[in-house]
C-alpha cells in the first residue's frame, strides 16, 4: 500500500482499509470454496478410477457391494428433498440454517450418482435400469449447471443471495476509490460514468438481455486495457510533476491494477444479474420436472428387480 503524500491524504490510507461487506463474504466463503473443490475433486477422481477399474471391479448390482452401493445411492437421492421441504415446509423451519441443508443437499447431489454409477459398474442393463440410470445422470447434470448459475446470483456457494441495490453500491465504492486514485485526472470519471451507463442500462427484453450479456465480456477486456493504459499514462505524468520514486511509481500502478480490477469485476457482476436470475429461474423450472422423473423411473426400475 503506497504511503500518505500530498496527493493520498492519511483519509484515504484509511478509507483503503476498510473492507466492503462483499469483500468480508468474500473473504470468509474462502475456506468453504476450498473445501468444496477438494470434494469435487476427490469425487471425479473416484468417477474416472471406477471408470478405468470396472472389468475388474467384480461388482454385482444384484446383490453384495453393488446392491448396497444401489440402495445407499438410490436413499440419498431420495434424501434430496430435504432442501426443499426445509425452505418451504413450515414445520421444518426449526432445523437448521438453509445453508447448511443446501451443502448436504450438494453433497447427496454427487455423492449419490456415484454410489449408483459404481452400483451399475458403468454398463447398461435393462429398459428400466437404463431410464433410471440416464434419468439421474440428467439430474446430476442438471445439478451442475444449477451449481454454476446459484454463484452468479449469491455470494459464493452458500452465500447470501445478490441484491442489485448491495451491487450498485460496491460499484459506486469501487469507482469512488478509482477517481479518488486519479483525482488528478477529472477527465477519468466522466469515462467511467459513460461505461456504467452502457452496461447498467436496462434490457429492453430477453433477446436484448442475452445479446448485452454476450457482449459484455469483450467490452470489459477493451474497458480494462483503456484503463490500464490511461493509469499507466497518468501515473507516468504525475511522477514527473511530484519526482516520484520508481518504487512509488510502481506502488501507485499496483493500486490502481488492484481498483481497475474490483471496479470491473463488480461492474460485470451488475450487469450479469438480471440475465442470470432469469436462466435460474428457467432452470428452476426444468429441474423440477426431471427430478419427478427420476424418481418415478428410479421406483419403477427397485418395483422390477423385485418384482421379477
């Protein structure tokens, strides 16, 4: 962090010290991203090794270890429901944060498929067998994908869910800390002004929607290198005129590298809310049914083993 001078006032040091309540989310979801990498990690490892072991797995699906990997499996897609009862039904409001039904929810979400592809040894079976199978691997995926876009509208995997109004304001910080690292450069923010309002306007419908969000990234990348060149330019300028060290160039650049880079990424996130909350509410939608099916095969498919 560069140190006070004429231009950084002792005001600013410490306004830089002061984290958003995004930055301390953030900050805190650390240890929970991690430790749901390393599980994910661990269970596509487990996927490829059954994968590559499966001539000499000798498991059976009707009976020993491949049965009961079929009925651990087949519980805890079951158990699945958990979440969403615990959100809506009112008698389980007492039993726990959502948060932490929802990470077991993600958990079962895996760790069930799983236990069912090693209970069918990666081969196919029967009809019944194969509607249930393909049945859960949609499911799974779907799952996935879910997993994807909930971190587009929350804070992290199980954080709080995004507001545009908390965004707006982590905008207007970050660009606030921007022009105030370039108070000298008046010109930086009316540019910065233009940009957010090419973003942030309003979708004119869905179509619009997804053509803005296709675009955005590319107006990101040319914003960034706009930026960047003109902190480098002005930076340049302003050591000059103040006989600037180099490491008190170099100190000044890293800060503004640092600002460029929260005040885009958080300008980004507004202007993905709106087109992600729409494709999680269509996801929504989807999901619902294709687990209803996957339950219906999945009993389908115990009633035949049984049964015959």
């Amino acid at each position: 962090m560069a140190k006070p001078s004429a231009d950084r006032p002792a005001k600013k040091v410490e306004t830089e010290r002061r984290r958003s309540p995004r930055k301390e989310r953030e900050q805190a979801s650390l240890p929970a991203r991690i430790g749901a990498f390393l599980f994910f990690f661990v269970c596509a490892l487990a996927v490829v090794i059954g994968f590559q072991q499966r001539a000499n797995a000798n498991l059976i699906a009707e009976s020993g270890l491949g049965y009961a990997l079929g009925i651990i499996g087949g519980s805890l897609m079951v158990l699945l429901l958990g979440y969403p009862l615990r959100k809506r039904a009112p008698f389980m409001r007492r039993t726990g944060p959502v948060k932490y039904w929802f990470r077991v929810h993600m958990w079962m979400g895996v760790i069930g498929p799983l236990c069912v592809l090693y209970h069918a040894n990666y081969q196919l079976g029967s009809t019944n067998s194969n509607v249930a199978l393909f049945s859960m691997l949609l499911v799974a995926g779907s799952g996935l994908i879910g997993r994807f876009i909930y971190t587009k509208v929350h804070y992290g995997l199980y954080g709080e869910h995004v507001t545009l109004q908390a965004l707006r304001e982590d905008s207007k910080e970050a660009r606030g800390k921007l022009s105030e690292e370039f108070a000298f450069a008046p010109r930086l923010r009316g540019q910065l002004q233009a940009f957010e309002s090419d973003i942030l306007a309003p979708a004119k419908g869905p179509v619009d929607q997804i053509v803005r969000w296709v675009l955005l990234g590319s107006k990101i990348r040319t914003t960034r290198r706009r930026l960047r060149n003109f902190a480098l330019g002005a930076i340049k300028l302003r050591a000059e005129q103040l006989q600037w060290t180099s490491r008190e160039r170099r100190q000044h650049m890293r800060m503004a590298k640092r600002y460029i880079a929260s005040y885009l990424k958080t300008v980004r996130w507004v202007g993905e809310l709106g087109f992600y909350e729409r494709v999680f509410s269509f996801w929504h939608v989807l999901h619902v049914p294709l687990f209803i099916m996957l339950v219906l095969a999945a009993t389908l498919h115990i009633v035949a083993v049984h049964m015959y």
